[in-house]
C-alpha cells in the first residue's frame, strides 16, 4: 500500500480533532498554534517527532487548565524537598563543631562532609537514571522519607565512623531529592508559570533558616564548649535534638506526600514510554483536580501517532491503541499492568541511547557540555564558603570578643533568613527580557565579587553586610541554575540530563571538602570559592539556548 499523501495526513489528523501547522506541531480545532520552531530545531536528534508533537498538546492542554488548585499545592508539597534538602547539607555543617568536641576517634572532622557527599554522588546518580526508567513518582515519595528515618538514627551514634556511615546514607536520599523534585513541578504546570521552580529555591533557603533557627536553640544551650572537649554524651546532647526535630519533620513531610496528596505519574515521562492512555488520565486527573473540563483524549494523540506513521483514518482500526499502563492510584479499574510488568519494560528499554540524545546535535551538545560544566564548578564553588560559614565564624575574633556559639548562630540565622530573598527575586528576574542565562552569568560574578570584598572587611556589621549580599547572590543564582536545566533538557531525557548535573554538583562538593580538610577554616578557600563564580559567570554566557518563553519539552 503506498503511502497517503501529505494531505490526506492533515485530513486525518483533523478529523480527530486536530490539526498540522505549517511548522509541523499539532494544534486542536481552531485554537492557536503551538508549534515552536525553537524547540523542534534545538531538540533535533534529541527527540523524535511523535514525543515533540505529543509534548506540545499535553502542554497546551496544561495551559487550558492553567494554574490551578493542584499546582498551588504542589508547590507547597514540592517546597516540603528544597527543605529537607537542606536540612541535609546545613545539618551537618551545624552539628560538625559539637561533634568534635565529644567523639575521640576523628582523624579528620570533614570526613563526614566526604562521606554525605559520596552518598550524594550515588543518590544523584541513581535516582536520576531511574526517573528516566521508572518515572518520578518512586524517588518523589522514598527520598525524603528514608533519610528522615536515618536522620533520626543518626542521633543514637557512639563514635564517628558510624556517624559518617549514616551521613552516607541520608546522602542518597538527598542527592535525588531536588533534581527529580524540580522535574515533577516543571512538567506539571502550564508554560506561563514555569517561573516558579525558580522560587521553589527559597524553599530551600526556609530550611536553613529553619536549621539555624533550631541549631541556635539546641547548640547554644545543650552542647559543650571546645575548652570541654573531650565531653560526656549527656553534656552534648544538642546536635542529637536537633537530628531527632529535622529527621521528624522530614518524614511528616514524606507521609504527606505518599497519604495526604497524591500525584499521578508525570504525563510527559508517560508518553516517552507510549504509554498514552495513563499520560491522558494524568493530564485530566488535573482538570479534575482544578474543576476544569477534561478535553485531552486518547484519541488526539493516536492521531498523532497515525499522522507521524503516515497512516490514512481507514486503515487506522487495524493498529493495536496505546498501552494503557495506568497509574495504581489515578486508573479506572481493568486498565491498569502491574508494578512489575511496568518495571520489567522500563529497564528493558534502558540502553545507553538515554545518553547519547544529551549530545545529539552540535547545539544540543554545546549545551549540555557547558551545563555540566557550570554545575560542576558551582559544586566547588558553594560549598567551599557556604557550607562551612557556622566553622568559620567560629575563627573570627579579630573584630569581637564574643566567639560563643549563641553569637555564631545568631549570625548564622541572620546570613541564613537574608538567603532566602535570593529565589524570590530570582523568579521574577527571569521573567524579564534577559531570561535564565544573563540573570546567571551577573548573580554568579557579583558572587565572586562579594566574596572577595568579603575578605577585606573590618568590622562586625560589615562582615554581616557583605555575608548577606554574597547569600543572596549566590542563592540567586543556585535557584535559577535549579530551574533553567531542567527546563533546558527533553523529557525523555530530563531525569537523567538533571541528575548527571546534580551528580557533577556533588563530586564539586566532594573536591570542595577535602580542600576544606586541608586548608582549615582559613582565607584561601574563600579566595578560590570567589574566582570560581566569576568563571560560572563566563561559562554562563557560553549556553546555546534560552528557556525564557519555551513551555518545558
């Protein structure tokens, strides 16, 4: 039989409902195009035309529902990952200082920090793949939820080898928690509010105002001075209390998510897998959820699949519908395949092909390339000032008599609630004609700048000053690196490309400890943390492709 014409495709595809615009995207009736000839030339390679066509309509029909009372609230349930997350990466930086004072057995104190990070390194890594595999939904609702289990464990340790033991492991929970996080929220809501996984960072800032805030009442008042050291576990209870209130917090937050309100697998990582009747329910369980009529059918998009496969309207009956693989807890009964039908064929599909649509195309590559690169010199870069500020104001006395641990931490929360204006402006910045790329190549190099400054300063309110402005900065930056890669890579791709970046951030960290180890709680790694964000800056400059504008492929 040879193939139908051009056409007699467009007519086919009308009479479902849908129709082809002249740059090839699928629009419904008479409704406005939305085709965008960006993506589809960026994207070449990466994805094919089915996925690119499929991901269009879903989008559009996202932003028919709008934003609406699911999305508010998965904001705020999404907020609940930024925050343990950081629970996580400022809990051990606070508890560090008590933890010298009572365990006999350190050879070095920042061995934990390189033990929470190889558990980050692998977390990253694996949750990231397996969102790509499996979907989002496992690592969504495990993360949290087992490393507030193991938070809590922590405070029963007796020496510090088992404490890095159990850092490790809260580090694979943490280090899939926000880069599958920022991909659930990203392909949820409509294009015109994709700006608030930008904001979803101060989230991230709550939580360590919230480790400060808590860190200054348990540290300051149950735990043991230096001049102490070594001190009895009854003297130096309050790193325990303060492991035991994170580690609670974070499983609340996780039964919330698993009991209190459930979302359906992500639509996009659906249709990647044709699984396209679930990717419709996922879509309407929305509409449903916001009282907004249900207008995507399964029929719009196996007329999509006809019109890519150059198939007429009359032969159609004799091609088998999309799997209807549905959701446990979104599907109508009788539709649905098992757990293990569904993991068998996701890791049957699992090749290295995920990979290499990273780097399909010279754009793509170039992109990619440059992307990974920034978040490996961020990983440095942060966390050699950011994650040691409480030890480090521990050493500046040159200024004030008071060095006790009430006046570290009071500065310390002081640093941490100014942080949090960083993501709130971030996201409205973005929005403005310089979009994600230029918002982060400045909020990168005024860090660097601050940071040398930083150095120089004399005086106590100066040093809070020039502390404030770097947090700020520097978590502007962090909240638009957070949103831009996500929203830069396909979906088929999106878990992965993320948790490369994610993984890269974390091995940064890891270099970023062992300097640490060796240098001491000196100048010099604040010098080298400066240089580095201004070369994220440079690197800034250098990606390809803007997201500002592009609803998420």
């Amino acid at each position: 039989m040879s193939a139908p014409s051009e056409k007699s495709v467009t007519k086919d595809a009308t009479e479902s409902g849908l129709r082809q615009t002249a740059s090839g995207s699928v629009i419904q009736g008479d409704a406005s195009s939305v085709g965008d000839s960006v993506l589809r030339d960026f994207y070449t390679g990466a994805v094919n035309e089915n996925y690119r066509l499929k991901s269009e309509l879903i989008a559009k029909h996202l932003g028919e529902i709008g934003m609406g009372k699911f999305q508010w609230i998965l904001f705020v349930v999404n907020g609940f990952g930024w925050i343990v997350d950081n629970f996580w990466s400022q809990g051990i930086t606070a508890i560090r200082p008590p933890i010298g004072n009572e365990f006999t057995d350190i050879a070095k104190l920042s061995f934990s920090s390189v033990a929470y990070y190889v558990g980050l390194i692998v977390g990253a890594s694996f949750w990231g793949t397996t969102a790509d595999l499996i979907g989002r939904k496992p690592a969504f609702n495990a993360t949290i939820l087992y490393g507030g289990v193991f938070a809590c464990a922590v405070a029963g340790v007796q020496n510090f080898t088992g404490f890095c033991v159990l850092w490790a492991i809260i580090g694979t929970a943490a280090g899939g928690n926000v880069p599958v996080d920022s991909v659930v929220f990203l392909e949820f809501v409509p294009q015109t509010h994709q700006w608030l996984l930008v904001s979803l960072s101060g989230w991230w800032n709550l939580g360590q105002v919230i480790v400060s805030l808590l860190a200054w009442v348990f540290l300051a008042n149950f735990a043991c001075d230096s001049t102490e050291a070594p001190c009895r576990m009854q003297d130096n209870m309050g790193w325990r209390y303060l492991m035991i209130t994170l580690g609670g917090i974070a499983i609340a937050f996780g039964l919330i998510r698993i009991v209190a309100f459930k979302i359906p697998e992500s639509p996009k990582f659906l249709i990647s897998k044709g699984r396209d009747a679930e990717a419709v329910e996922a879509v309407n369980y929305i509409a449903r959820y916001n009282k907004r009529p249900e207008t995507l059918t399964l029929e719009m998009l196996q007329a999509i699949d006809r019109q890519c496969a150059g198939i007429s309207e009359s032969d159609a009956g004799s091609i088998a519908p999309a799997a209807a693989a549905v959701d446990p807890d979104m599907a109508p009964r009788g539709s649905k395949l098992s757990h293990m039908e569904i993991l068998k064929e996701s890791f049957r599909d699992y090749n290295a092909d995920n990979y290499k649509k990273l780097f399909a195309g010279r754009k793509m590559a170039q992109h990619t390339s440059v992307t990974f690169l920034i978040w490996l010199t961020v990983g440095v870069a942060y966390p050699l000032y950011f994650a040691f500020i409480p030890s480090y104001l521990a050493t500046k006395s040159t200024y004030s008599a008071n060095t006790s641990l009430n006046h570290t931490y009071m500065i310390y929360c002081i640093v941490s609630a100014a942080g949090v204006l960083g993501p709130i402006a971030a996201g409205f910045c973005v929005e403005t004609r310089f979009g994600r790329r230029w918002m982060m190549a400045a909020s990168a190099v005024l860090t660097g700048v601050f940071l040398f400054a930083y150095t120089a300063v004399g005086t106590e309110a100066a040093d809070i000053g020039f502390q404030c402005a770097t947090g700020i900065l520097g978590n502007f930056e962090y909240a638009v690196m957070y949103a831009f890669t996500p929203e830069s890579f396909p979906g088929p791709v999106r878990g992965t490309g993320t948790g490369i970046a994610a993984t890269l951030l974390r091995v940064g960290g890891l270099a970023a400890s062992f300097v640490s180890t060796y240098a001491g709680y000196t100048v010099v790694p604040i010098y080298a943390s400066a240089a580095l964000w201004i070369v994220v800056g440079l690197f800034c400059i250098g990606l390809p492709y803007e997201t500002h504008g592009h609803a998420s492929l």
